[in-house]
C-alpha cells in the first residue's frame, strides 16, 4: 500500500511540474468520458490514475500546495481509505463546512489565474459558470491542459466495440419514429440542429446498443440532427455493411467521430439555432458552436421519452425479472446452505468474491445475459458501510455464519435492465442489526406502497422510505432511487427519490406512468455493517377524480426479503401485511420455476408473519 501511495505523489509531482511550465495555478481533473457519462471506460480513467481513488464519481482539484479529492456520500468511507498517505484531502461534499469545487477554486484562484483541464471532459454547464469565474479575476481556462496523455505511457486502448441493433420485439418503437418525435420537439423549440453526445440518449433514439463501457451497452458517439439529415459520428468499422445499409436508409449518415467539431463550427456566419443540454455536452463541443448561432439550452427531449418506457418495454421487464428474481433467490438458498456447512479448523474459502462469482454466474446461464449492470457489490461485515465497496480477489474479506451480507447487483438483458438489492443474515445477528434492518423494510415498503396525485417528484415521495429511520435518528447519505434504463444505464435520469435538490443533478421531474425506479433505503454504520433494501418498482395508474389522476407503484422485482433479520416488534399491522402481500407475489412468481429443496426453501421465507 505505501508503495501505491508512493506511485501516487510520484505522479502529481509530475503534474506539477507540467502545470508550472504552462503557468496553470489550478489543475481539475474530472471522472467523465467525452460524453459526461457517469460511468466511464478504462481509457478515461484520468482521476483514479492520478488519486488511487477508484469511485464512480469524483473530481480531483491539484494546485502547486495541495490536492483535494470532491466527492458524494456514497464513497466516503472508501475514499477516506484510499486517499489515506497519498497527500490528497477528501472533500465531503453537502457535509458542513465543506467547498464546493466552485467556491474551493474561487478561493484559490488569484488575479490572472489559470485553471487548467481537458475541455472535453468538462461538462458545458460547469464549464460556462468557470469561465465567468476566472474572467472576473481577469484569468482564464485552459481547456486543452493534459499532462495525463504525457505521463500515462500504458492507457487503455479507446473503446471501439462492435454494434448490434436492437429489435423491434425488445425497443418497442423504432428508430424512424423516435426520430420523428425529436424533429417534432425541436420544431416546437425553434431548433434547426440538435446535437446529442450522452451516449445512452444516442443508442436509445437509434436502437443500437454496444460494449464501449463495461455494464452499460452503449458506443461512443455523437449524433447531429440538421435540417435535412442525421449525423452519427462514430467509426464505420462498428457496423457490418447490413447495418450499415439500414442506418441509410433510416436517414443517418455515418461520420467519423471527432467530425462533429467541425461540422458545428462550419456553421459559422449562419443565423442559425442549435439545442444542447448543457449538462450533457462538454465544454469544448459547446465551445464550437459559432456565436452568430442561437445556442437553445434545454435538456435533451429524449430523456423524458427513454424514461417512459413503452408497452413492450414493460413487458419484456416484467417478465426478464422474473429469470433475475429466480437467479437471486437461487442464490440465497446457496448463501444460506452454504453457511450450515461451516467447521470451525477445517479449510474454508467461502470469500465476498465467491459469493459474488457464483450470483454472477447464475445469471449468465438466463437466456437473453448480456452482461452485468454494475459490477456486483459483495460486502460483509464493515465492507457494507461503504455503500459502492468492491471486493476484489486479492483483498477480500472471508464469510462466516454471523453478521450480515450486503449483495447488490443486476444484469443487463435484451429484455432490460435488472437492479436490486438482498441483505443477507449469514448466522447470529445482533438487535440492533435486526432493528435497522426491520426499520428499513418498513421504509422500502412504505414507498412501494404509496399513492400519490400526478404532479408528485421523488422529493414529495422520498420521506416515505427515510421516515422510519429519520424518527430513530438515523439518516443515509444518498438519495433513495434512481431511474434504470432499458438494456441501458443502471441509473438513468430523471426520475429518482430523494430529500433535497443536489445542485446539478436532473432529480426534479413528475412522476408519470411507465417510469421504472428503484426504492432502495439502507443503514450506513461506519466499522460496523451497512443495510440495503431495494426493489425496482413501475409507477402505474390508479384511477382519477375532481382531485386529479392518481398514480401508484407496482414492483418488478421479486425475490425474498430475509426473514431472518425481521423483527417485528418494530412492524405496525400495515407494514405486516404489505410484507406478507409482497411475500405471496414473489411465491406466486417463482414457485412454478422451483422444485424440491429450493421450493421448499421459497416457501419458507416467504411465509407469513405475525
């Protein structure tokens, strides 16, 4: 470990050395891909190759003094370990006391000041508010600073994985008709180009999917509406010449990838208008856009419309859940089994790594696996605090029968996109481990159970499965749910449940039916164990009057709740009889798929409570 956190200051003290000789005062170095994705492939892991922090979201902030690595609740636990000895502060971010990225640089940044970075990676919106930043000390961004290409001699190759289309029979709309319905859209916005470089805005509208970003099927491109054509820059080399002939028929014209630029600097010298979602673009494509062209910034329409999945979409989830809820609770029953067989002296090699192989494995043998959705997290013990922990191999903890195993994972399907989470007793629990978990099944179920007038957002809804704990005193740093996409991203904007506005984030839009969400509220113990529950869940209709429409959800996931953990003196009737409702889906759903010692298993913990 100290020789990684050797390697690490090695590295910034090069940084250093590269900003001192372009006079850069402020060094930012972001987690996104050119396309402000929020996971990002091998090849754009800039940050954690300059921290050692291997989190999904952060930024790293490098001055000729200091470092400091900003990121969410979720990993501040992990962080805080892997940061530790390598001379990088953790910015807590939302917690008190703590910068903005914004006011930390406002701060440090002096009459004339530099920010260096790589504009692509920036994300416009961002990028736009720092431009005015530095300005106002008379300074300025430096958007094309990568002393990262210099110094990291063996990065990844850029992704560059085969395409495949995605049948009608799976996306339930095709390709012509989402794109009828964006020129729709822009008609009403007065738009003659709209450019598009979110990567799962692209292969959505188009019905292509991909292996660019491990766990989310997508290909890295652009896509430019004009007036008479479709762009899509990417490499030809990603389609047969099938494809290929579809796509021109369709109207899309294959460009190569970094065309895009130009092409929206041609437009120079026109009056013209151009629709960019700022938080989806980076810094360096908006920058191209010609200031004699009107720049109409507006989210992405078809973020709402891949949010509101179709007829067939639903379907095919409903019924892809049911493969995935029989693969995990396949798994529970090893889990369970497998605990039994414990000898203390003899040989055991039961790890979170083996665990999470063997989950892993039972859903590659589901028919239509693509693969997984994330990474599984495996997390035992204290492992479970951290809310995205990742065992690996070499550095895993053993299970044994006692305490408790977090196991969050999902996969990704032709029939959609699976994401749920079990909370595992492996033998002895304590009280206070039976009490937090009981209190966030209550939660869970209190927000799966809601019903609600159309017009509510995850804000009006969050306190429904935060409440219980928020009455013990207890809170979780995150939200409470995120939207999930179809054969997708696993966290899909912008539906989601959570208490407060995080500035930046796409969390305030209406519910409405066809939104997939996940309900996923947990327990947090720093040294001690962590807690999770989570279902998908679909908001449906459910009836109108002189109030309005009524909505309500109906879950998607179906697989036990451990029973093991339940205490129900911290259970009122209500919450009894909606786990006792939830228990007798999920048995009604896999009981024809099992047999013998697994039924028997079912039956068991899906039985009635008092």
């Amino acid at each position: 470990m100290q020789e990684k956190h050797e390697v690490i200051k090695e590295r910034l003290r090069f940084v250093r050395e590269r900003m001192k000789a372009e006079n850069v005062d402020i060094f930012v170095v972001f987690t996104d891909d050119y396309h402000m994705s929020e996971y990002s492939g091998a090849y754009f892991a800039d940050r954690e190759y300059l921290s050692g922090f291997t989190g999904s979201a952060g930024t790293l902030a490098v001055t000729q003094t200091e470092a400091a690595l900003f990121t969410d609740g979720r990993y501040f636990v992990q962080a805080q370990a892997q940061l530790e000895g390598t001379g990088i502060t953790l910015m807590k971010m939302g917690c008190a006391g703590v910068p903005t990225l914004t006011e930390y640089i406002r701060e440090r940044l002096g009459a004339g000041g530099v920010l260096g970075m790589d504009a692509r990676t920036c994300a416009a919106q961002t990028g736009m508010e720092w431009i005015k930043l530095t300005e106002a000390c008379g300074g300025r961004i430096k958007g094309d600073f990568m002393p990262v290409q210099e110094l990291w001699k063996d990065r990844p190759a850029f992704p560059a994985s085969k395409a495949y289309e995605l049948e009608l029979k799976y996306s339930g709309e095709s390709r012509e008709d989402k794109i009828h319905r964006i020129y729709q859209e822009m008609e009403t916005a007065h738009a003659a180009y709209h450019a598009v470089a979110s990567l799962d805005d692209i292969c959505w509208i188009l019905n292509l999917r991909g292996d660019d970003v491990a766990c989310n099927p997508v290909i890295m491109a652009y896509l430019l509406f004009a007036p008479n054509a479709v762009y899509l820059y990417t490499e030809e080399s990603r389609f047969t010449q099938a494809m290929k002939a579809d796509l021109a028929q369709d109207g899309i014209q294959l460009r190569p990838y970094n065309q895009i630029y130009a092409d929206l600097r041609s437009l120079a010298g026109k009056k013209t208008s151009v629709w960019m979602d700022m938080k989806r673009v980076n810094l360096a494509l908006f920058q191209s856009v010609p200031e004699t062209a009107e720049c109409i910034c507006k989210e992405n329409p078809s973020v709402r419309m891949k949010a509101v999945k179709n007829p067939t979409e639903l379907a095919n989830l409903r019924d892809v859940h049911i493969d995935d809820g029989l693969a995990v609770t396949k798994f529970m029953y090893w889990l369970k089994n497998t605990m039994k067989q414990y000898e203390a002296g003899k040989e055991w090699n039961v790890t979170e790594v083996t665990a999470a192989e063997y989950l892993d494995n039972l859903r590659s043998h589901i028919p239509d696996y693509k693969e997984l959705s994330f990474d599984t997290i495996s997390a035992y013990g204290e492992n479970a605090a951290m809310m995205h922990y990742h065992a690996e191999k070499d550095h895993c903890a053993v299970l044994y029968p006692r305490g408790m195993l977090l196991v969050d994972s999902g996969g990704q399907y032709l029939r959609g996109t699976t994401d749920i989470t079990r909370t595992f007793a492996l033998g002895e629990v304590t009280a206070e481990m039976k009490k937090y978990f009981t209190l966030t099944l209550k939660g869970m179920l209190n927000l799966a159970n809601a019903r609600f007038l159309k017009g509510c957002t995850g804000f009006s809804l969050d306190i429904l499965a935060r409440g219980p704990l928020w009455e013990q005193g207890m809170d979780y740093r995150c939200g409470t749910g995120h939207g999930i996409g179809y054969l997708l991203n696993v966290h899909e904007s912008p539906n989601g449940f959570r208490w407060k506005h995080n500035p930046g984030r796409n969390d305030l839009c209406v519910f409405e039916e066809g939104m997939v969400t996940s309900d996923e509220p947990g327990v947090y113990i720093e040294g001690a164990y962590g807690i999770r529950i989570e279902n998908e869940i679909e908001c449906v209709g459910d009836g109108e009057n002189e109030y309005g429409t009524f909505l309500k959800f109906k879950p998607l996931t179906f697989v036990p709740i451990d029973l093991d953990l339940v205490d129900t003196a911290w259970l009122e009737k209500k919450d009894i009889e909606r786990l006792n409702a939830y228990h007798a889906a999920v048995y009604s759903r896999l009981s024809p798929h099992l047999s013998g010692e697994e039924l028997e298993f079912l039956k068991q913990y899906t039985r009635p409570v008092e």
